[in-house]
C-alpha cells in the first residue's frame, strides 16, 4: 500500500495485493481506495476492509503488514 495525495488534497490509498497461486507468489494491483477522511490507521483499515467486503472477500481471512518507510526493514543500525 501506498498514500497519494492529489492537487485537491484528496487521500488515496494504492493497493497491492500479494499471494500464492500454485505455491507461486504474485502480486497484483487491487485498487485506489479514496480514504473519504484522515489517513489514520483506522480509516484505512475500514476503507481498505469495506472495499474487500463489497468484492466478497474476507478481510478476517487476510494478513495485513504496513509500514512508515521508517527503518522497519534495515535493523536497529543503519
């Protein structure tokens, strides 16, 4: 997932979906979900659940990992 903010200082949120497909791992673009408010963790969640569900998808069924660009995946010395 990725946040674009527009001109108009509307929020989106870009979406990609990964998964196994014959023990083989795809992603894919799911979507630009407008965020319809703030871009708290919160509002994500139930926007980018609320999108899911209207595709009958079952966000329960799902694992979810986001991050702030912080240094989350360089270690504690970078």
């Amino acid at each position: 997932m990725d946040e674009s903010t527009s001109r108009s200082i509307e929020k989106n949120c870009i979406v990609y979906v990964r998964y196994l497909e014959n023990f083989e791992p795809r992603t894919t673009f799911y979507g630009i979900i407008n965020m319809e408010g703030d871009g708290s963790a919160e509002n994500i969640v139930k926007n980018l659940s609320t999108s899911w569900e209207n595709d009958d998808l079952q966000p329960s069924r799902t694992c979810w990992l986001a991050t702030d660009n912080a240094s989350t995946f360089k270690g504690m010395y970078s």
